[in-house]
C-alpha cells in the first residue's frame, strides 16, 4: 500500500512537470518552391525540409506510393518499379530528384512524413515539365484579308508554349473589342486599311521563347472614285469652251484597282481619258467605273460634260416705253448676235417677287397689270459658263405714297421703339413707297416746341423724361396731292439706382416685419411680397408685418419680393427660419503663466439671428466673473478654467428667434487622447507620431515625449529610462515627425495631453530598436510562478517523506538515516527567444513596429511582456527531471 502511494506520488510528480515544461512538437515540413519548372530531358529536383525531434519517416506519392525511406537510416529506399531508375535519393535528406523527366512526368507530387510520437505532415508540389521551343510560324486566315472582314493569326510552334505575345511594328498589340488574343491567336475583328503591317508573335516558356514574324496585307475599296478634270476635283458637271482640250481623270482608294471609262456604250480602260478639240456634239454623260479583284466590289460616278459659244451683242426692247399704274403689260425681252446662256431677271438689284403677275418666257420677262409696286431698275444678266451679258430697263409707274414706316435706331437702346433711357441719343426715320418721292413733315411729342421739323429723319440727342410721347410722320406726294400720316410711342425711363430689391426682415415685440426695399427709376419700381398671408404693392419700399401667430406657417419657407419695373424686373427672396443645426464647439488656449480659457461656441443658422442663453449644470449663466458671453451670445468665454475645479460639466445653450428655438448640450472632459498611432521611415531615422482627442475633450496642448537611449538588454533584468519632453505641440496639433535617431538604439515614444499645466493620462507607448527589457508584469509573473513552484516542490518533498516514514514503521525495520533526495535537472538546448530580437515592440499597451515603414494603429494587437504567454511559434527548451528517494 506505501509503495503504491509513492509510485502514484512519483507519476504525479512526472505529470506535473510535463504540464509545466510541455511536450514535444509534431514534425513540419517547408517547401520552399511549392510549384517546380523544368526542361523534358532534364532533372527536376523537388527539394523541402523538415524541423522534427527525431528522423521521421517520409513518403512520396502521385496516386499510389512512388518512394519512402526514413531519415538517416541505413536502409536503402523503397522505389515503386515503375520508377527504378529514374529517381535519386539521399536518405540523409527528404528531398526527390526525378531524371530525365517527360512531359507525362507533369504532376502534383504529395510528401509526407511523420516520426512516432509525433503529429505528421504532408505537402504538394506542383513540377511542370516544358519541352523547348525550336521553331515558330505565324499562319493569316484567310490568306487575302479583306476591310470590314476579320483575320486571324496563329501562332504555331514546336514545342510547349505557356504565353504568346503579339506585336505590330514592333510596338505591343494593344489587346481591346476589335484585337483580341486567345492562346496562340490574335484576332483583328472588321479589319482597317490602317492595320497592315509586320505582325510578330513571341512564344515562350519558364525554359525559353522565340519569335517569329509575317507581313498582314490589307485589301480594300474601291471608295467612292472622284473625278478630276485638268487635274481639279471636279463635282457632277463640267462646262467646255468649244474648242478647248478636257482631262478626264478617276482616282479611288483602292487595293487592288481597275479604271474604266464609258460614253454611249463605248468603253475606254483607264483612269484617264482626254477630249482634245471638243465640240458642241461631245456634250454628254462620262461614267469611271472602278473595280477590286480581291474584294470584288464596283463603283462607278457619272459627270455631265457641257459646251458653250461665248455671249456677244445681248440687246433690250421694252412694250409700252412710258408706263403708268392701270396698263394691261408691260414686256422686257432680249436677244444675241451669238451664243445662248440662262436669262436671270432682276428687280432692283434682287430676285424678282413669287408674284404671278410675272411671267418669263424664253426671251422676255412679261408683267400683268403693273402697279405702283413694280417701279424700279429691271435686269437682265444672260450667263453661261465663259460669258455673261448684262442689260437693264428703268421703269417708273407714278403711285403713292403708301403709309409711312417709322424706324428708330440707337446706338445706347437695343429697342427704342419699345424703350429708350434718359440722356441717350435717339434717331427716328420715316418711309414711304411713292413715285416721285414723298415730303416728309414731323409733330414731335413735346407740344412746347415751336419748330416743325422737316426731313425724313428726326435726331433726338440727351433726350430727357419731358421728350416721351408720341411721334408723327406726314408724308406728302406733290404729283397727285396725296398726304398719309403714322404715329409711334416714344418711351423714356431711367434705372433704378441698384441691380435688383433688398430684402430683409426684423422682429417688431412678437411680430415680425418684412420689408423690400428698391429705389429710384423711371417710372418707379412697384413691390409686392409673394408668400406672405397678404398681397400688398407698394412703390420702391414696401414693408408688411406679419403677427406672431402666422408665423409658424413661415418657418423654412421663402418668402419672395417681386419688382416689376419695364427696364430690369428683378426678385429677392427671404426665408424666415427658427434656429438649426446648432452643435456646440470648443476651443482652449493657455497663457505663459498656465491660465487656461475656454470658449464654448453654439452656432447654426436661423432667420432672424437667434438670441442664445447659457447654463451649466442646469443653472443659467450671465457675463461677469469667470464667464463672458459675446455680443450677438453665441460665445461663451470661461477665464481660468481648473479641470479640478468643477469647470469639467455639462454646458447647455439655447438658441431662439421668434420662430423657435433648439438646445443642444456638451460635456466637456479632461484632456486624453482617444487613439495613436506610429509610422517609421526604412532606415529607422525619422518616426511619425499621429493621435486623436475625444471631441469634448479640453486640450491647450501636447508634450511629445521620449525615452533613450537604453542599456543592453540582460537576460536577469530590465533597464529603466526616464520620459523627457522633446517637442510641445499646439492644441490644433495631431502629428509630428521625431528626428534624427540612431538605427539600432532602444527609443520609446508618447504624446501627453495637456491643459495649461495639468496632464491628462499619456497614448499608447511605441518602442522603437531592440526588446527594453522585460515589464513590470512579465517581472511579477515569473516571481509568482517560482513561489508558487517552489511551494508545490516542497509540499511533493513532504509528502515523500511522510510516505516514506509510514512505510518503516509497518515494516518494523531498524532505522536508518533518511536519504537526501537528489535532484537531477537535464536542460535541452535553449532557443533564443524571439521576443528579445531587435526591431520596434510595444512597450507597456503599444503595437510593435518591424523593420518595415507602414503605420500600425495601437488596437487591435498583440501584448508580449514578461507575463504573457509565449507565441506558438517559440520552441520552449526540453526539461527533464528525475527524482530519487
């Protein structure tokens, strides 16, 4: 019974320390090539290793099992046939070698190894076997490409190819919807005339590449043919002088090109044909027929070829030669000593009228029953292509005069007629149709001027208000004792003084008056408010009141005032809004001596400006003492603010217009820094401080701060350093760049936040060189963890020997002196500890920084000090321990 007491003591004993110290890792295997490139003919080696406590068995396999051997073992490798003689191994080592290998040798290869007492592994490894391009042929289908059609390139080779590039002119095919590559193809879809050129593809291969190249012809047209005639573009008719030579030339875009000339069923091949000595029986259609074998596409265009005599001796007679208004017709005709031509008739310089009075036969120009209307200079122009002859014939038929046309014109007035200003210039002229010419006699609107004017244009300079009125003109016809009359409105204005109405409004008691305001002008503005509870007008000032109870239906509205003025009618509007948006803010500043003031403000928008009241805590405040409110109240001033004080409290404002009010509130809080974060340059120079504060929080500043440089690291014990302030930041500051440091050197690094001379509680911590030392946490935990294990050995040491003397006194035996118990402590060899590796780590809740430049923000991460627990990837050093009673 003791004996099997101690022995389960003793396992107890074994279990404990194997809970402590652990057990041993399973094997790993690394792949540093996962996937492997190789030539056929060659060997393809697939190299890994491993990390195990013992030699480990391994095993290759593609679907069954093609070799396995144990590590260091002296037995030879087990090979399946069908690879005996292609492989080589060394069992001193996991890694296969296949030779020779064939693209059939392309596969994904499994190892796996495992060792007893262990956990196994297994990877894959990817071994691509390429054969070696030797040649490579580009191949165009169809063999003649045509525009408008596709093509297709191909890329053929001898060997194995992976990647095909195209390029065109020794630039690189840019690949979009028309050129599209796929595999060893490139395809030109609706090909261009433009995409001819030397096209090369280039197949390649991890082992090797080649290139190769083939020239794309591009057939296309024929285009539309143009005709050129003596070497000019000519359009669908051209005009000859009998006895001169006509070229005749066809040209069209076109790969390959046939011409072909016809002319009353006679073909002629050739783009050009030439009419030497022409005459006036060669007049006629020429058709250029063009043609393209290879896209076996026809066109063709047509000119017309006219020949002409020069005009000479065009004459004029006109029926009756005096006429007058009533006469049945009167008839202009002509005739020519040689030549014809087109007989263009005009009236006074113009196009004759769409009257059907007019009538134009083959030589002469006929008007029925002639009026007053067709007096005036009629002309004959006879044209043909080389010649023209001119003749004209005054006619004069006395009628008239028609009522008078009054035009104005004013070089400061765009529209005299409808307006004109003060002191600008105003030119007024009268028209009237009569024969012979009317008289013309003027009553002006001013009935205070004693002068008739006469003329038919009337000039009014620096014309004045006085001036409008309306304007006569009497046109008088002498020959038939005719008077006719007409009258215009002359309108003079002038401006307001501005651009447009102003619009405002103001509280009146509980009221509120809204008023628009837009002075001068001629004639005077009239106002009127759209929007409001009344329509009232006023001229040039307008003010309307609207009581306390019509104004919720007002609130966001606009409210518009519209200025009616002829010359420039203008609107301004106005939206009566209660206070909104309103978010209270904070700002803090300290003086030289550590006095601190704090202005709250509380803005938003509102119309009319809101009145704002301030209260702490829920008791109201007003200037004096410590506290000033601004002028128009939206600020509130706190002079020597103490965070330790009771200044740090709920502040309140209200902001109210007559249309309503909005409170908003806020809490202000000590200084503190809600979140951090470091960035740090390649050659760990230069370091970049970035923080944030909580948006009530009350700063006046920053100390950045710093320690070292630091003592070497001590496997017994830590270095301490000390915080000194480096920089001191403003309140608006949030980073700052720390330079120059030393690579190599331990430096840690904070901002804390400040308001005056009281300190709020530092960022995070961020270290920057090799591990500082252990923490005070890590410290404590391993002073607790060797009390707690030196109780638990000592109470197992009791135990034992109470066990022991238990077992004497049953047997009776004589006593001896009790055995010392001996410890033997066997320690494997130690690991360094990757946490006491140079680069940045976070001492205290800080992020660690490697040996790269990007930012790391301090949450979330991951904390190593003396009590954490070590990473998974630390191997602990072996512990064995055996105890002898």
């Amino acid at each position: 019974m003791a004996r099997n007491s101690c022995q389960f003591t003793c396992h107890v004993v074994v279990i404990l320390f194997l809970l402590v110290f652990g057990e041993v890792d399973g094997v790993t295997i690394t792949v540093p090539n996962p996937t492997v490139s190789a030539e056929a003919g060659t060997d393809a080696v697939l190299m890994v290793s491993f990390t195990s406590g013992t030699n480990p068995y391994v095993s290759w396999e593609l679907d069954l099992s093609i070799a396995s051997w144990t590590i260091n073992s002296d037995q030879p490798a087990d090979i399946a046939q069908a690879y005996k003689g292609r492989l080589t191994i060394d069992t001193k080592a996991p890694s296969l070698t296949l030779n020779k290998v064939t693209t059939a040798d392309a596969r994904d290869y499994k190892v796996t190894m495992r060792a007893t007492g262990e956990s196994s592994d297994e990877k894959l490894i990817k071994l691509n076997v390429y054969e070696r391009i030797t040649s490579v042929n580009v191949n165009i289908s169809p063999a003649d490409p045509v525009e408008g059609k596709d093509v297709t390139m191909t890329c053929q080779i001898t060997g194995t190819g992976t990647k095909y590039s195209w390029k065109v002119n020794e630039t690189p095919v840019i690949v979009d919807s028309r050129h599209v590559a796929s595999g060893n193809t490139l395809t030109i879809k609706s090909l261009v005339r433009t995409d001819k050129g030397q096209y090369s593809c280039t197949a390649e291969n991890p082992i090797n590449s080649l290139r190769n190249s083939v020239d794309l012809i591009v057939y296309y047209g024929p285009d539309d043919p143009v005709i050129k005639v003596d070497n000019a573009n000519a359009g669908t008719q051209h005009n000859a002088l009998v006895g001169s030579t006509v070229q005749l030339d066809c040209v069209s875009e076109s790969l390959p090109v046939s011409y072909n000339w016809k002319y009353n069923s006679v073909s002629t091949a050739g783009g050009s044909k030439t009419l030497s000595n022409i005459q006036r029986n060669q007049e006629g259609d020429y058709v250029c027929e063009v043609s393209n074998a290879k896209t076996t596409l026809t066109k063709s265009k047509t000119i017309t070829i006219k020949v002409y005599d020069m005009i000479q001796g065009l004459s004029v007679s006109t029926i009756p030669v005096n006429p007058k208004e009533g006469d049945a017709q009167v008839e202009i005709t002509y005739a020519t000593d040689k030549g014809s031509g087109t007989a263009m008739w005009l009236k006074d310089g113009t196009a004759l009228p769409n009257d059907p009075r007019y009538t134009v036969t083959a030589n002469s120009l006929k008007i029925n029953s002639p009026g007053r209307s067709d007096s005036g200079v009629y002309t004959c122009n006879l044209t043909n292509p080389f010649s023209t002859s001119t003749i004209q014939k005054t006619i004069s038929i006395f009628y008239g005069p028609e009522k008078p046309q009054i035009s104005a014109t004013s070089v400061e007035n765009p529209d005299p007629l409808k307006y004109v200003l003060v002191g600008t210039t105003v030119l007024l002229k009268c028209k009237a149709e009569c024969d012979p010419p009317a008289t013309y006699y003027w009553n002006v609107g001013n009935q205070d001027d004693p002068n008739v004017p006469e003329g038919a244009t009337l000039n009014l300079t620096n014309i004045q208000a006085n001036q409008a009125g309306s304007y006569t003109c009497i046109a008088v016809n002498d020959k038939i004792n005719k008077r006719v009359r007409n009258v215009v409105p002359l309108n003079v204005y002038q401006k307001p003084v501005s651009a447009g109405p102003t619009c405002s409004m103001t509280p009146v008691n509980s009221d509120l008056q809204f008023r628009c305001s837009w002075l001068g002008g001629i004639p005077k503005v009239s106002l009127k408010f759209l929007g409001l509870s009344e329509v009232k007008e006023a001229s040039e000032t307008l003010d309307q009141t609207e009581t306390a109870a019509k104004l919720p239906a007002l609130n966001g509205k606009a409210i518009t005032c519209v200025g009616t003025h002829p010359i420039a009618p203008n609107n301004c509007s106005i939206t009566p809004r209660s206070p909104e948006g309103i978010l209270p803010s904070h700002s803090a500043t300290a003086q030289p001596s550590g006095k601190v003031s704090v202005t709250i403000s509380c803005k938003g928008s509102s119309q009319p400006p809101a009145t704002v009241t301030w209260s702490k805590a829920g008791q109201l405040l007003t200037s004096g003492g410590i506290y000033t409110i601004s002028n128009d109240t939206t600020d509130l001033t706190i002079t020597g603010f103490n965070i330790s004080g009771g200044d740090l409290a709920t502040y309140t404002c209200v902001s109210t217009n007559l249309l309503g009010s909005q409170k908003s509130s806020i809490n202000l809080t000590g200084p503190a820094i809600s979140k951090s974060s470091i960035l740090v340059n390649p050659a760990h120079t230069v370091v970049t401080l970035t923080w944030e504060t909580p948006r009530d929080s009350v700063v006046t500043g920053f100390d950045v701060q710093m320690t070292g440089p630091a003592l070497q690291r001590s496997s017994i014990s830590r270095a301490a350093t000390d915080w000194r302030t480096i920089q001191t930041k403003g309140p608006e500051a949030r980073n700052t760049d720390i330079s120059p440091l030393q690579p190599g050197e331990i430096y840690q690094f904070r901002v804390k936040p400040m308001v005056g001379q009281n300190e709020g509680p530092p960022s995070e911590t961020y270290s920057l060189g090799q591990d500082p030392g252990l923490s005070a946490g890590a410290i404590a935990g391993i002073v607790i963890g060797s009390v707690f294990g030196f109780l638990l050995l000592l109470l197992l040491l009791i135990l034992l020997i109470l066990c022991c003397l238990r077992r004497k006194k049953q047997r009776k035996e004589p006593k001896y002196p009790v055995p010392k118990t001996k410890e033997r402590v066997a320690t494997g060899v130690s690991q360094p500890n990757i946490l006491l590796t140079g680069g940045v780590t976070a001492a205290r809740n800080g992020p660690s920084i490697g040996n790269g430049n990007r930012a790391y923000t301090p949450e979330p991460y991951t904390q190593y000090d003396k009590s954490s627990t070590l990473p998974s990837n630390v191997t602990p050093p072996a512990v064995r321990m055996a105890t002898t009673v």
